[in-house]
C-alpha cells in the first residue's frame, strides 16, 4: 500500500503537470483536478469492494483519514527529496548533503509507519476478504491512470467509465 500511495500521488502530480496544455496549472485547476481524480477512485473503490450502506459507513472515515496521513507523510517525503534534488544536490556540501539525505530516509520510514498503522483498522471495520479487495483496487485504479496517461499524455489521467466514453465520442 505503501507504493500505491507514493504513487498515486505522484501520479497526482503527474496528472496535474500534464492536464495543462500550457503554462504551469492554477492551484484552482489543481484542486479541481484533485477531486475529480478522488471522485473517480472512490467510486471505483465503492463499486469493486461492494461495500454495503453499513460497511461503507464506518470504511469511509477510516480510509480518509488513512489517506490524509498518507497524503502529508508523502509530502514530507517530496518536500526532503526536493531539497537535494538536481543541482540542489551538487550545490550542497557533503555534510549538508548527508542532513538532507538523512531527513528523506526519516520521511520515507515515517511514511512506511503511516501504513503499517492503518491496514489492522480496515480489518476492523471490513472482512479480510474485503481489505484484500482495497489493494487489488487501489493498484488497479493506479494501473488505470497510468494507462490513461500513456493514451493522452497533453490530457492528463482521463476517465474510462462508459460515460465517458460516450463524451468522448461525441467530441470527435
């Protein structure tokens, strides 16, 4: 889990960097672009785990919350790789450098923490059968928007959903 939500995120800012046909995205844009890839996620969640009323009613606010954890360790994470990144990096001395370096690994285990945390609270609000099913659609749901980027790389992740498709159609 911890790979798919380092990746996700990534693939958050991916998606953001390249939506944009020009110029850097407003942070208006980015939120914008944030909520509706967790739109599409929660609803592909929702619909592969299905979750009844009752289960859904005490997964979400655990999976939320695990996320938003997530969500700040990660950047913790980008904030330290970013400061020894490129020419940064060269710019620095070697004990500089090694602070710097250190404070990224620190981030990383924190992030790891982070996970290793929630995954015994989802198996007590949902069967194991259904934590198990969290994963696979979260890797999927990153598998997808991967493969979307591929397909529109100038569009950012699009959705796949056959409304979409429809959309879709209709434009060309």
């Amino acid at each position: 889990m911890k790979k798919f939500i380092a990746f996700t995120i990534c693939l958050f800012a991916a998606v953001v960097l390249f939506a944009q046909p020009q110029g850097k995205p407003s942070e208006e844009q980015r939120k914008k672009d944030f909520e509706r890839i967790q739109s599409e996620k929660i609803a592909y969640i929702t619909q592969e785990l299905d979750l009844s009323p009752e289960e859904a009613q005490v997964f979400w606010p655990v999976y939320n919350q695990c996320w938003k954890e997530s969500l700040a360790a990660h950047k913790k994470m980008r904030d330290a790789f970013g400061e020894f990144r490129g020419k940064k990096g060269e710019e620095l001395t070697e004990a500089e450098l090694e602070k710097k370096l250190n404070e990224y690994v620190a981030a990383n285990e924190a992030s790891n923490q982070v996970l290793a945390k929630w995954y015994p609270k989802f198996k007590e609000v949902l069967p194991i059968r259904k934590v198990a099913r969290l994963y696979q659609a979260e890797e999927a749901f990153q598998q997808r928007m991967i493969n979307n980027l591929r397909k529109h790389p100038q569009e950012g992740a699009r959705p796949q959903g056959p409304a979409h498709r429809e959309r879709d159609r209709d434009k060309k």
